[in-house]
C-alpha cells in the first residue's frame, strides 16, 4: 500500500480463545522482514468472568443483557493488558498502530441454520478504543463467514510467514481449548483446519477433579491409564472424519458431550478419564496430521497444549519419524503465536489487505477483515 512505510510499525495483539483461562497480548514490530515480539502479558480473567464467559457458552436466560456486561468486563482486562504492555516497554498510545482484539467466541454456528450462520465473539471495541486512546481493530471472522467461509482457522498465513520452510513440508499444530492444524507445504500452498479438541476437555476434567484450572504438564493425567474402550468411542465422533474446511468449538466439545461419552463407565478413575482424555487429543492432532501433511519433518506445537508434557509425548510417540517441538525452538513461544497472529491480521485490515487464505476457510475469495474503530 503506498506510503504505509511511513505509519507506525507497531501492532498489539489480544487473544483470549476457548481455552478461557485469560488474555495473551502482545506488542509486536512489524518493520523488519519477519515479526518481532517486544512484549507479551498474560492476564486471567477474574473467576466470576471466567464463570460468566463459559455459561455464555450454551443457551440460558437473559443472555443479551449478560452478554453485553460480559463484553464488558472482558474489555476492561484487554484493556489493563494493553496498559502492562506499553508500562513494560515504555510505549506511548500514539506510537502503536493499532490493537487486534479477537474478542471471546461464545458460539460458532458456520453455514448453519439459514445457509450463512453466524460466528459470535463478545467484543466492545468501541469501549477498549475509549480505554486505552488507541485504534482497535476487531471482529475478523463474520466477513469470512459471510464470504461462506468458516471463519476459522485464520492463523495459517501467518502461521506460513513465520514458520513455513522452503524445501519442506511443516505442520503446526496450535492446542488451545480446540486444536487447529497448519500443513505449510513445501511448495507454499497452505491448508488449515480444526481437528478437534484441545486443552476444553481436559481442563474441565481437571477443574471438577483436582480444583486445579489445568493439568500442569500432563502430570496427573500420565498417573492414569488410557480406557482403551472409552478412547474408540470418543475417536468415533464425525466431526473428526469430516474433510476440510471445517471448524469447531465449544458447541460441540462441551462438558455434556463429554457427559454423554462418559455413560456407562461410571465407575472408572477419573485419573484415568483424563489419560483417556490426552489421548484423545493427540490422537485426534495426530490422525490428521497422518492424512494430511504424511511428509512433514517437523511438527511445530503452539498455545497452551505445547506445556503439557504427556500430551508433547504422546504426539511424538505416535509420530516416530517427526520432529516434534515447541514453537519457542523456532523462534516464538508457545503462548505468544496467537497473540501475535491477531496483531498481524490487525495490520493486514489497516493497510488494506486480505487477511483470510480462501483454501483454508472456504470463503468465496479474500476478503479484507474486522472493522476498524478509531482512537
């Protein structure tokens, strides 16, 4: 875009995805030929958010009025990390282009219903503009979905900028609460889609448990052993058998569904539930990654999943001739890749460029994202 070499060329990038366990903001530089993260906050949501966030989730009453106050509240956190990450790098407002504010998905009906469907994430950019003194970019995925697409994933072309490699095939494997996979060919053609669950599953096994919000490292699940039964069952879901594009969320992996699988083994430990649980999860990534990118060298793992070590594991056992490893080896840690994906896609809309890959979402063509609400 002529004259953008003059704009500022840095970009903050807000994320806070199914897993529901906070905010991950980033200040990232964009001037040089590959992104650079200056910064990256973590902030978790207050308890009573948390709580709200996920009820939100399925249908309940007066949700309008909650949702509102929800996005609310979910903004003012945006807005405190946004205050940490210029506080921790001595940063004026004025000199950050703009902020990417994914905003927090409470539904994700795709195609659904009418033909189009929806896409839903609660957001008040208008508020964290007014917060923070900054331009806000938000609301990336409803254009892609009204293009026909899915909405999701829409981390592969950044995904291709940072950690494709010319003479091989990648896969990265990003595990929040739902895990999405990258296949970055050799060639430079990219697919991208949902396998399935993530960390959603576990870390509610794991907070009605053990109180804890997660499994730290995999450590209580690797007490347990798989229920090989219980395994097949939740391997038989048709989500995981459809074709690409697709993509899911909590509207399907969601504490009933599990409920609902978990009949008839009323009395297995729950040790044992959640082994169960991590195997279902690198299995679902793993399956995937045999039928889709069977010539990958290197299998790259980001978001939160890249901390728990059983799961790590598991992924490499069951991929003996890969590499697998954390994003940090390759240059950006685990929790900041997502974060920093929004700030690109951020950057993208600002100068007005496309920031969806048709071939990975099934959209109709690229299309320029979000909507822009000025300082």
């Amino acid at each position: 875009m002529s004259g953008s070499a003059a704009l500022p060329q840095l970009f903050i990038g807000l994320m806070s995805g199914t897993s529901l366990d906070g905010v991950d903001g980033v200040l990232a530089d964009f001037s040089g030929p590959q992104p650079r993260v200056l910064a990256h906050h973590a902030m978790p949501f207050p308890p009573a958010l948390k709580h709200e966030l996920l009820a939100l989730n399925t249908a309940s009453d007066n949700e309008l009025h909650r949702a509102a106050l929800a996005a609310n509240g979910l903004v003012r956190v945006y807005a405190r990390t946004v205050h940490a990450l210029l506080a921790n790098t001595q940063t004026e407002p004025r000199d950050v282009r703009a902020i990417g504010a994914h905003g927090q998905t409470v539904r994700h009906q795709p195609g659904a219903f009418d033909g189009t469907g929806y896409t839903l994430q609660l957001n008040n950019p208008a508020l964290l503009a007014e917060l923070t003194g900054m331009d806000v970019v938000a609301d990336f995925r409803s254009r892609d979905v009204a293009a026909a697409g899915q909405g999701a994933p829409l981390v592969p072309v950044f995904h291709q900028g940072i950690f494709g490699q010319v003479d091989n095939t990648v896969g990265v494997l990003n595990i929040g609460g739902i895990a999405n996979l990258s296949v970055l060919h050799a060639n430079g053609e990219v697919l991208g889609f949902d396998c399935g669950p993530g960390n959603a599953l576990l870390d509610h096994w794991c907070q009605q448990h053990t109180g804890e919000a997660f499994d730290h490292n995999g450590t209580w699940g690797a007490s347990g052993s798989v229920i090989e039964p219980l395994l097949h069952a939740l391997l038989t879901e048709p989500y995981l058998q459809q074709v690409p594009p697709k993509s899911t969320g909590r509207d399907l992996f969601h504490p009933t569904w599990l409920a609902q699988q978990l009949n008839g083994f009323a009395n297995v430990a729950a040790a044992d539930v959640q082994a169960t649980l991590t195997e279902f999860t690198a299995r679902a990534c793993l399956n995937d990654v045999l039928r889709h990118a069977p010539e990958a060298k290197e299998l790259i793992v980001c978001g939160g999943g890249a901390l728990n070590g059983l799961l790590m594991s598991r992924l490499q056992a069951g991929l003996p001739h890969v590499r697998v490893l954390s994003s940090a080896e390759r240059g950006m840690p685990p929790l900041q890749v997502e974060a920093a994906a929004f700030a690109w896609l951020a950057r993208q809309t600002v100068l007005g460029l496309p920031g969806n890959l048709p071939k990975v979402t099934g959209a109709q063509g690229a299309r320029i994202l979000g909507g822009i609400f000025k300082a």
